[in-house]
C-alpha cells in the first residue's frame, strides 16, 4: 500500500486567505467602480426628472377692449394687465416692495406666454379671462418640494409672505403642475422655467449630421486603402502610425485646430454646426478607421479569393464583395465614434459654440449651441432653477447615447455575419 | 442495430480492462466526463501502479488527455467540462469537499505537451513552485533543490552557468526539461505528461525518453503518447483508449505482443489512426 | 464550330478605360488616407504658428520655467502688471497633481477590476460587468464634470469640516477622484486585453505546480503582461492630462503652486478654455499663450503615447 499522501484543504491557512482575499479586492474594484455609476446616474435621474413637469398658476385678467387692438395683439404690451390682474387677486400688496413681490410669484415671461394666448384666441379680448401662465422659477421649484422652509427667511428666495399668497391659490386649485413640454419644444432662455433643449438638440444633431457626412466616408475610405491596397512600405507605415496617435490626441487639441484653422483661416462662420461638424470629424476619423479596418480584416480572404477567381480586378472585389461585406461592422463603429462626438464638449467650446442662443437653428451655418455643451452653459448658472433643468438635459443626452449604442449592438447582431 | 453494436462493445471492454494490480497509486471507478454536452469519457476503470510508467495510447480524440488532466483536476480550469465518478489518490477522493486542490496539484504534478516555461530566469522557474509551497527555509536550501532538480532533469550540466538567463531562451528540448525539473522540484508524488516530446526533435525525444526512465525509480508516471514506439519503449502498463473508452489495459509487453481486443490490434499495427 | 475554333482567347489586358478607372480610384483611396496626415500637420502647424507668435512676445524661458501664471494684460500700459505673467509651471504642477490622483484612484481599481474580469468572472457576471464598464466610459465626460462639482466636492469639503480639515470646493482632490473613475473603464479594457493575450500554457505551469489562483495571477500572469500594463497605464496618463471638461468644472482658475490635494488648482485645459472663451481679440499675448499651452499639452500627450504604443506592440510581439 502506499504511504499516506496528504492533500488535505488545511482551513485557514495563509495561503487560502490570500487567495480569498485577492478575489475580493478585484470584487470590490468592480463594485466600487459601478456603484460610483450607479451613484451618478441616479442622483442625476433623481434631481432631473422633475424639470419634466412645470407648475402653472391661473391669473383672471381683465383684458379691455378699448386697450387691445385685435389686429395688432402682437404689438400689445400684456404686463400691465397681468400685474393689474395680481394685484386685484391680493390686494394687501400695496407697497413697493410687496408689488414686486407679487410679480415675481409668475415667470417673467408670463406676459408673452398671455399674449401668445389671445393671438390664439381672439375673442378673449374685452372679457374676464381665466388664463394659465408658468411660475416663476423660484414658486416652480418650491412646489416641488425643493426648498428647507424651516430656514430663516432672509436665506431663502421666497418670503413669507410670498409663502402665503402660494398657499391661498393652492387652496383655490389655482396653482397646477403640468408637463413641461416647452422643455422639449424650446431654445435656450435666461429663465429657467422657459428653458427648452430643442435648439442644442438640433444643434448636436446638425453637427453631428456634418461629422457623418465627412467622417464616414473619409474613414472607411482610408480604412480600404490601408487593408486592402496599400503595400507595406514606409509611407503607409507613417500614415498608419499617424492615424493610431491621432486617436489619442486630448479632444480640446482638436478644437485649437478647429479655432486656428476653420476660423480665422478660412473665416468660416463662428458657432456653427458647420464647424462643429468638421472638428467632430477629425475627432473621430481615427475611431471610424479603426473599426472599419478590423471588420475588413474580418472577411475571410477566401471571399477575395473567389471573386478574384472569375476574373474580378482588385478594385472589383473590394468594392463589389468585401465593402459590401464589411459594411455593418463599419457602421457599428461608425455609430459609436458618433456617440463619443455626440458626448463631447471641449472642442466645441473652443470654436465659440457657448454662445447664448435662443432660436432653434435652421441649418448647418445658423449659430447654434450643442446639447453637451448646453449642460456645461446650465451647469455654470447660479440660478436653483437650472439645476434640474442640467440634469434634465443630462437625461436627455444620455438616452440619445444609449439609443444609439443599442442600435450599434442591434445592428451588429443583426447584420454581421459570422464566417 | 447500433445498440446491440454498443451493447458488445461495453462488454468486451470490461472484459479486458479487469487488470487490476495491486500497489496502485491512482485508480479511476466509473468517470464520465462532459465538455458542456459532449460526453468525452465513458465509464472509466483504470488502476495505475505505483512506481512505474502508464502509457495512455490511442488515436487523437480518445480521451487519453482528458483522463490525464482529471487526475489533478486540471479540467476545473475549463469552466464547461465537469467529472463525475470517483478518482482516488492513495485511496482518498481527490473531489472530496475537504481536498485541496492546491495540495493535490503539488502531489501530481504535469509535463505538459508544448514546454511552457515561464518567462523567468531558470532559476526562477524552478524555484518558483518550492517558493509558493513554502519548502525551503533559506536561499541556501532553494538554491539546493534548485540543483537537484536540474541534475535530476539531467540540466544541470547544460545551464549551471547561465541559472538567471531566460528559461525561454532554452531550445525545445532543453525547455521542455526545464519544465520536468520544476515539476520535481515541488517533490510530487506522481509526474503526468500529455505528449511531452510531441514538439521536439528526436534527438532531444531520446533525452527525455532517458530521464522519464530514471525518474520512475521515485515518481510514479504517466504519458499520454501518440507515438506506439515511445509507449512501448518507456512504459510498463498501457492503456488503449478509442472514442472515449478505455479498451485495453495491461503489461506493456502484453498490449504490444498479444493484444486481447481487436481495436488494439488494428491501432498497434496501425490500421486505426 | 469553324468560326469558334478560329477565335483566340484574348488574355491581355484590352480594358483601357477600366484601368484608368483603376488608378484613379486608387488616387481617391490615398488622398482619403492623407486626410489624417494633414489633420495631424495641421494641429501642428495651428499650434506651432500660434506658439511662436506667443514667443516673439514672452520668452520660451519664462513659459517653461516661469512660476507665475496671471495672463491678465492690463488696458493701459502704465497699469501695475500691465504686462502679465506667463510662467507654465503652476499649471503644470496642476496638471500633474490632478492626473496623479485620477492614476492612484484608476491603476489600482483598473487593474483588480482587470483581473477579476479576465480570471474570475463567470461568464453570466462578465457579460453583465463587462457592458456596465462601457457604459462608464461611455458617459461624456460634462457629466462627470457636473456630478463632481455639485455631488463630490461639497461631500469633500463636508467631511473635511467634519475631521478639520480644510478642504477648497474646487479641490484637485474631488476633480482628481472622479477622473480616476472615469479612466478605470480605460485601463480595466486595455489591462483585460493584455492579460488575456497572456498564453493560458503559462497559466496551466503554474497551477500544475500547485499555485492557487492568485499566486498564479500575482506571480506568472502579471509579469508577464507587465509591458502591456504599463503600455495601458502611460495611455490612460496622457487621456487625463488631455482632460478637460472635468477640470473646467470641478478644478479651480487660480495658479496655485501646490502640491496638497485639498487646495484648489489649475491645469493647462482649463486655462485654454478660460482663455479662450468669450470675446477676445485673437491677437494679444493672453489669447495667443492658449495655443502655447495647447503646443506644451499635444507634445507632452504625443511622447506618452508613442512610448505607449511601442510599448504595447513590443509585448504584441
């Protein structure tokens, strides 16, 4: 019989904590890391997700007949009567202090969002009307639950006073919390319970429609060239070695580029998607190349080989049989080389893309603003209000990145083929 | 039809794997193994004699290699095969809940078929398993088992003066020793080797095939060959595997001279590849 | 039949028109190639050109070696300072001291995250984490600016408060530290790529020998993709000190010549953003030290990562 071999576990030894232990670190580094994500994503979804509803308050204003020329509503100026119509609902504001007060209880806007109102609805002219306008930002953030009033009044924005004028109009059901779609139907404003996303969304969207347009092309061009053509000399090692460090130049390089070159050389219009674009492009060249070489490198060579065998020039197969073949997996790449460019900032704020601008932009030479670099302008502003409306506009941006990623890995199953 | 082919097949080999010697070191009952779906091993019976050297012989695809790797529960590596029946070393499971995997893979040790040093010096290699192991106390006992190793492997000679040059500027034969001596260095008990002259020269085959000999004095060893002539040359017992059962199983001089079964006849004479 | 047998197969080329087609498709392929070319000419050149004209103006020497940064040139010449002053140093110094932290967070938490992936994880986990770390990397980087300005900072300086200590809102700590999360995607993809490459022959030795797991890890795989970590870890270096949004939002304006991690500072990206933005003439010294900046940043990011790439494909090998 043979002696007794021992391979017994020994429980607790040295070497069986360590090994535990090792294992455990790595856990945690990975907790760590996607708690953090957790963390933020959920502290952003939490603060944001009420800027998609706005309060309203109802205001019943005398609008007169003999004040407002129905032909010309637009030229009419609404604030006297709508500061006529507050001070009629609380009369006990009589000085100074508590007429302004009063005002600011509605957005600043209050008398366009009126005026907009009767140009819909003429007939409103010469009666008593009953008319719906936003909060102030300060009122709209307050209903949400979003400011300590157990602090001393001179720290908060609303006095006590104000206070109680909200909680009359409550009782009354004058006050209302409605969708806030002029979030998704608006440009920029200086007050945050006007501000929309619509004007940087079609700016991010106009660039990024520039970016593809040169971009892909170029990319996938470059990527046949170097895979299937070039012969391997020292040149094409140069322009291969060039496009890998490009691909790892800091983002904001890109942008000086953009400054010194599209703008005060060429004097191409400031701010524009145009330029936005043509930055984008550069930046994520190297992204779509590298992608495109690797899902031509992924046609097996025995496709090249048949289409060569029935007498197909180099050029024919490429063009008829491998592109072809390789085209969903430049896609895939060229998708998610547009997601980075759709996240990045820092070049555009380098060609003067943080300009304020309120108007949706119409085309590509339209000064315009971009939805990343929108978060960074809310971000900066010390009002309570944008707060919300950052982290809002972050949920948006972040469901575009999602969207196009899930629509990188949808196409990538659907269409890629495996050999 | 097949079932009945099936039926005989069972049949035949139990009849001629009933060898059951009596100092064994390992011994397999009843193992099946699965790679996900696939069932690799059939029914595994095998006794393996202390002291001596098994050869598993048969065609690519038998199963040798993986009966092999079962032995130190190398398998556990590849998340998608697992074991089922019983392995004993020196009479106890090896896939008890109280076994160490760790301890066990110390006891039997693996040559493996392409020499894999690590990319260390060559004394590092070595001394790599007695460190981890904790069995030397000094640099002066290191430093011994180090060259006992070496000689062991029959190295020593070659490498003595070049101990913290990179084991991976051996040549094949010389890494593939290399990889012997650190496997005796952590003193298993059991050395297996799947195909371990597979990628040399037959020069340097002729080397290995000597130190195997030397080494069955005090290891217990068994290979996994392709090639019958090394089979017949170095071992005592061989088993004959096909399609994942074992076949036949004997004296080496047995297996080649009077094969029992008919497969083994048409593998040795070469009518089965 | 007569008239088919008197045909000759015709074997050279006849197709003129479709050569010409050929090169001048092929012309198109290297043109489209040289785009990335004269990308790359034209940072170098914009910068370049920019930089020296910074130069005709403030001395190489004072830029590199100068202490001071307060590019702020006064409206009137007789004005105290009127000249500013345009020492780098403090930039870089915090540059330097907030990608130190962002690596001290990413290395060790890129690396076991790495490791857990590549060794530990079951395939059901990995196929779960693996996505969730893209994601991480994928979320523009504004947005980790945001969270580290309104979240991670005011949680620093409130816990700084708590022990006594104080800690600046703008710490380079709490730039530094959300930094480092961003990067750990980077360095934990880069790092799995290079641990996997390392041959599975090496892991089998070890575990034959009867190492546990992790002393395989420890002791045989990574040594062996060292190279490659490193190679990984210089990459992720220069994606932190090319870095910008974060530090635009989270770090500080003032040129503080510090090395404590509570104090606030400054880096190069934030002062070519703040230099930058709004309306400037384009030709006074603050503007044109932008694109001095810019030059110091592209070298510096250039060296890393050539070394990187040499490093990586040395290991490939």
């Amino acid at each position: 019989m043979t002696d007794h071999i021992d391979i017994i576990r020994v429980e607790g030894s040295t070497r069986h904590r360590a090994q535990k232990r090792f294992q455990l670190y790595g856990l945690l580094a990975v907790s760590l890391s996607l708690a953090f994500l957790f963390i933020m994503v959920g502290s952003i979804v939490l603060r944001g997700s009420s800027a998609f509803r706005q309060s309203f308050v109802q205001v019943e204003i005398e609008l007169p007949a003999d004040a407002i020329d129905p032909d010309d509503v637009r030229g009419t100026r609404f604030g006297k009567f709508l500061k006529q119509a507050l001070r009629n609902k609380f009369p006990q504001a009589t000085t100074q202090k508590d007429k302004k007060q009063l005002y600011k209880l509605v957005s600043a806007t209050a008398e366009y969002s009126i005026r907009e109102q009767v140009e819909d609805n003429p007939q409103l002219i010469g009666t008593h009307a009953k008319i719906w306008v936003r909060t102030s930002s300060d009122v709209d953030i307050y209903l949400k639950g979003y400011v300590d009033t157990d602090l001393d009044e001179s720290k908060r924005r609303l006095s006590d006073q104000q206070l109680e004028w909200l909680a009359l109009l409550q009782q009354e059901n004058k006050i209302e919390s409605r969708i806030n779609t002029k979030f998704f139907t608006g440009g920029d404003s200086r007050e945050p319970e006007q501000v929309g996303v619509l004007g940087a969304v079609i700016g991010s969207a106009l660039s990024l429609l520039v970016c593809f347009l040169l971009s892909f092309p170029l990319g996938v061009l470059t990527a046949v060239y170097l895979e299937e053509f070039a012969p391997k000399n020292k040149f094409n090692r140069i322009i291969e070695v060039n496009i890998n460090n490009l691909a790892a130049v800091p983002s904001i390089v890109f942008g000086l580029l953009g400054l010194a070159i599209f703008l005060n050389f060429f004097g191409l219009p400031r701010s524009t998607p145009l330029v936005g674009g043509m930055v984008l492009a550069l930046m994520t060249l190297p992204t779509i190349i590298i992608a495109s070489r690797a899902s031509l490198r992924a046609v097996p060579p025995s496709i090249r080989e048949a289409a060569m065998g029935i007498g197909a020039s180099k050029v024919q197969t490429t063009f008829h049989h491998v592109v072809p073949l390789a085209m969903p997996g430049m896609l895939t790449g060229s998708i998610i080389g547009m997601a980075q460019a759709l996240g990045e900032t820092a070049p555009l704020l380098m060609i003067g893309m943080v300009a304020f601008i309120v108007d949706v932009p119409q085309g590509i030479t339209d000064a315009t603003t971009a939805l990343p670099v929108q978060i960074f302008l809310w971000a900066d502003s010390p009002e309570r209000g944008f707060l919300e409306k950052t982290s809002a506009a972050i949920m948006v941006l972040l469901a575009f990145l999602i969207v196009m990623n899930l629509v990188a890995i949808i196409l990538r199953r659907r269409l890629e083929q495996r050999w | 039809m097949n079932s009945i082919v099936m039926r005989e097949n069972i049949n035949t080999m139990i009849e001629h794997s009933d060898f059951a010697p009596e100092n064994s070191i390992i011994s397999a009952k009843n193992v099946d193994v699965f790679y996900g779906e696939k069932q690799a091993l059939f029914n595994m019976n095998l006794d393996v004699v202390e002291n001596s050297v098994t050869a598993l012989i048969g065609p690519s695809g038998c199963g040798k290699s993986t009966l092999l790797r079962c032995f130190n529960r190398m398998n556990d590596v590849i998340p998608i095969c697992h074991v089922e029946g019983s392995i004993t070393l020196g009479g106890q499971d090896i896939h008890a809940s109280n076994v160490d995997v760790v301890s066990l893979r110390q006891k039997v040790g693996m040559v493996f078929q392409k020499p894999n040093p690590f990319p260390k010096s060559i004394y590092d290699n070595i001394a790599y398993g007695p460190r981890i192991h904790g069995m030397t106390t000094s640099k002066a006992e290191l430093d011994e088992v180090v060259e006992k190793s070496l000689k062991r492997a029959g190295l020593w000679d070659e490498v003595k003066d070049r101990l913290d040059k990179l084991g991976t500027g051996l040549s094949g034969g010389q890494q593939q020793r290399l990889c012997i001596a650190r496997a005796i260095a952590v003193q298993p008990k059991v050395i297996l080797m799947d195909e371990p002259c597979s990628a040399l020269d037959p020069i340097a085959t002729a080397t290995v095939e000597e130190l195997i000999d030397e080494l069955r004095e005090r290891f217990t060893i068994i290979i996994v060959t392709h090639s019958m002539q090394q089979a017949a040359r170095v071992s005592m017992h061989t088993a004959f595997f096909h399609l994942g059962n074992l076949v036949e199983y004997g004296a080496t001089s047995d297996i080649f001279t009077a094969p029992k079964d008919e497969r083994t006849q048409n593998y040795i004479t070469g009518r089965i590849g | 039949m007569q008239q088919r047998n008197s045909q000759t197969i015709n074997v050279t080329r006849n197709a003129t028109g479709q050569k010409t087609r050929e090169i001048l498709v092929l012309a198109l392929l290297l043109v489209c190639s040289l785009v990335a070319v004269l990308t790359t000419i034209g940072i170098v050149a914009s910068l370049a050109f920019e930089a020296f004209r910074f130069f005709q103006e403030v001395s190489l020497f004072d830029f590199l070696f100068g202490l001071e940064w307060s590019p702020q040139t006064a409206l009137r010449s007789d004005q105290v300072g009127s000249s500013g002053s345009f020492g780098a140093i403090p930039l870089i110094t915090g540059t330097l001291l907030i990608s130190a932290i962002a690596m001290a967070i990413a290395t060790p938490l890129g690396l076991l995250s790495a490791i857990y992936l590549a060794e530990y994880a079951s395939d059901g986990a990995r196929s779960v984490i693996k996505p969730l770390l893209e994601l991480l990397a994928g979320i523009p980087t504004v947005v980790y600016g945001f969270f580290a300005a309104l979240v991670i900072a005011p949680m620093l300086r409130n816990s700084g408060e708590n022990v006594g200590l104080v800690i600046s809102s703008e710490s380079a700590l709490a730039a530094g530290l959300t930094m480092g999360i961003m990067i750990v995607p980077l360095v934990s993809s880069l790092s799995d790529d290079v641990i996997n490459a390392v041959p599975q022959s090496l892991r089998d030795a070890s575990y034959a020998l009867g190492s546990t797991q992790a002393e395989t890890i420890k002791q045989v795989v990574l040594p062996a993709a060292i190279p490659g970590i490193a190679g990984s870890l210089l990459l992720a270096a220069s994606r932190a000190i090319g870095e910008t949004m974060i530090v635009v939002m989270a770090a500080g304006l003032a040129a503080n010549l510090t090395a404590n991690p509570f104090e606030a500072v400054t880096t190069v990206t934030v002062q070519i953003v703040t230099l930058l933005t709004g309306d400037q003439e384009f030709d006074s010294a603050k503007t044109l030290s932008a694109f001095a900046l810019g030059l110091l940043l592209f070298i510096i990011t250039l060296c890393m990562n050539v070394a990187a790439l040499k490093i990586v494909d040395r290991y490939k090998e």
